[in-house]
C-alpha cells in the first residue's frame, strides 16, 4: 500500500476513536442523571464492551480473506444506524437502559471492524522502523477524542440535550466512512477453501506460540477487565463517595483524555531511548498507582483524586498501547495480522463486559470502593504477567518477523 494511504488510515480510525468514547463517556452521565444505580450503568458499559468480545475475532478472520476497505466501509455503517437508534431514542424521551445497551453495542461493533483493519493495513502503509511513530500518531488522535468527549457529553447532559452525543457520533462515523471510501482497495487473497473456524483457530495458535505476544495477551486480559470494573463504578463512586457533579466526573475523565495525549506524545522517544522491558511493565504498574490514589484519597468534596488517577491512567497505559501494538505489527508475519490483531483485541477487548458485570456485582453487594479494590488487584495481576514473560527481559525492540 502506498504512503500517502496512511492519513486516510488515520482519519478513519480517529473518527471511530471520538464516537467510540463519546458513546462510552455519555450513556454512563445520561443514565446517572436519570438516577439509575451503579448495576444498570454497568449492564450499558458491558455491551458496549461486549461488542469486542462477539465481533473481534470472525471480523480479524475475514480481514486477511476479502477486502479490508469493505470491512471498514461496514463499520462505519454500523456506527452511523446505532448511533441513529440511540439518538433518536433521547429525542423521543425514551430513556430505556436495554435500547442505549442495544445502540452502544452496534456503534462498538461498527468501531471494532474499522480498527481491526487499520492495525493489519498500517504496516503496509509505513516502514518498519517508523511503526512506533505511526501507531503513536493514531493514538494521539484517540487521546484528543478522549479529552473532548467526556467534557462535551458532561456539557450536553447537564443540558438535557445528550440526544445531541448521539449525533457527534453519528458524525464521526460519518467522516469515518468518507475516509474508507477513499482508501486504496486492499484485498487479500482468498484461499480456495475459506474457513472461519480453521482462520480464527491459526490466528490464536500463533498467539500461544508466541512468547511476547502471549505475555501481552495475558496482561491484556487482566488490564482491561481492571480498567473497565473502573470504568463502570466511576461515575457512582466519584457522585455518592466524593460528591463530585456530572460536570466534574467529565472534567475528570477529560484529564484522563489528556494523560492519553502526552503518553503518546512521548511514547515513541521513550521506546527509542529506554529498555523495552521497562515500557512493557511501566504502563501496568502506573495503573496500580493510580487505583491507590483513587481511593485513599477519597475525601467528599475533593477531585484531586479523580484527576490524578485518571491522568495516571491514561499516560502509562498509552505508552504500553503503542509499544504492544508495535511489537505485534513487528514480530507478526503480513499474512497473519488480521487474525492475531484479532485474536488479542479480544483478549484486550473481550474481557472488558466481565469486568464491568463483576464491579457492578461488588458495588451492588459491597459498595464501589470495594470494586475499585477488585480493580487494583486486577492491574497487579497484569504487571506479574509481564515480569515473569520474556517481555521482561528485552533490552530492544525485537527483530521483524
């Protein structure tokens, strides 16, 4: 694929990216404010993660068999009719839990099919020793969507006005599907018997036989469902136990957006300048700092522990994202991307709708602080995973497959 393909790449994927967290940053706000508890908000955040977990891996299957821009093309379809059914379910007044669960779902699926071919289609489009610069310009634009996501949806619902979140995601989809139509027609040779059983069962073969990439899928699966047991206690826990207004739940998760920012801001000089194995765990373990911040800090009345752990949590993570990523793109052969991209998004992805289900279940039971608990022990687990791997002893980046 020709260079000048790459900013196509990069629109299509930032637009997904901005309806992707405006969708995660507004159900939880609409439904807080319609006075909803923290399990139906946990049920919404699930199935917009579940979208991961049941979409990845047949989509990673047929992106190495048939046209990825045709695979893009149809999740920016997707994204255009959920965010069509949320958005008009709003303006109707009609605020039912189990059809913005419905709308949240699709817009992800419609998002999983977009990123999925970008990840296998950005290594065609630059050199290899540019791919870290690459994949950390992509994730900068998701950073800038997660500052100006959550700070628009907050402003819309305390407005009465979250019908309109709905539209801004229709709009990235939107320029989502422009940017695809336009991209080169990539397609990948069929093989002459096509099985998606036998295609998702080589992608994950590869995965387990690959040491580093089997260390990155294991912290994948304990990070993510950390991250989203957060995700779905947050906005109860920062509302009951800190006091905090919606306004200031969105402020917060736009200081998380701009810890993304710098971290991919900086992650390509650190992966150039520092040893790879302590930018596979640096990530990890700034996450399980920023869960102890968060709650013994709690004080009623007080934000900074909310904006510190979630700029923590943005800048380490992010810098692991773009390595891991890199590696991936490195170390997996051309013809496998889309089924190992897939085979670990599920495990990145796939996980999250669990963990969100369980921190609802210790907050229903225990109370949110015991979630965020969970969820610390959860980002623990993820850096032991590294540590004991051969991810933990690289010095450099490793070889191109």
């Amino acid at each position: 694929m020709p260079s000048h393909q790459f900013p196509k790449l990069a629109i299509a994927s930032i637009a997904a990216n901005f309806a992707d967290q405006m969708t995660l940053a507004l159900l939880p706000l609409i439904l807080v404010a319609a006075g909803a508890d923290a399990p139906t908000v946990s049920l919404v955040v699930a199935a917009q993660a579940a979208a991961w977990l049941l979409v990845s891996l047949p989509v990673g299957a047929y992106a190495d068999a048939i046209s990825r821009r045709s695979i893009m093309t149809s999740g920016a379809l997707l994204m255009l009719g959920g965010s069509a059914v949320g958005g008009t379910a709003l303006l109707l007044a009609f605020v039912s839990s189990w059809l913005l669960a419905l709308a949240a779902f699709v817009v992800a699926a419609g998002v999983v099919m977009l990123v999925l071919s970008v990840f296998a289609l950005v290594p065609r489009a630059v050199a290899a020793h540019m791919l870290a610069s690459a994949n950390a310009f992509l994730e900068f634009g998701r950073a800038c969507a997660c500052i100006a996501a959550p700070a628009l949806a907050a402003a819309l619902v305390v407005h009465g006005a979250g019908a309109y979140g709905f539209g801004l995601a229709f709009a990235g989809g939107a320029v989502a599907l422009a940017a695809a139509r336009m991209s080169a027609f990539d397609a990948s040779p069929a093989p002459q018997k096509f099985s998606l059983s036998a295609s998702i069962r080589d992608g994950a073969a590869f995965v387990v036989g690959e040491p580093i990439l089997r260390a990155i899928a294991l912290c994948a699966v304990a990070w993510n469902s950390a991250f989203f047991a957060l995700t779905a206690v947050f906005a109860p826990y920062a509302a009951n136990e800190l006091g905090m207004t919606v306004t200031e739940i969105g402020r917060s998760w736009s200081i998380y957006g701009f810890g993304l920012m710098l971290g991919s801001v900086v992650a390509a000089p650190m992966i150039k300048r520092l040893p790879t194995k302590f930018m596979f765990v640096f990530g990890p373990a700034m996450s399980c700092v920023a869960v102890v911040v968060l709650i013994a800090g709690a004080r009623r009345g007080s934000t900074w522990p909310a904006s510190v752990a979630l700029f923590a949590l943005g800048f380490g993570p992010m810098t692991w994202l773009v390595l891991q990523t890199s590696v991936r793109q490195i170390v997996t052969p051309h013809a496998l991307l889309g089924r190992v991209g897939a085979t670990i998004s599920t495990t990145i992805y796939g996980v999250r709708p669990l963990g969100a289900l369980a921190a609802g279940a210790l907050a229903a039971n225990f109370g949110t602080a015991a979630a965020l608990w969970m969820s610390a022990s959860l980002f623990f687990l993820s850096c032991i995973f590294l540590m004991l791997s051969p991810a933990a002893r690289l010095n450099a980046m490793p070889k191109p497959a």
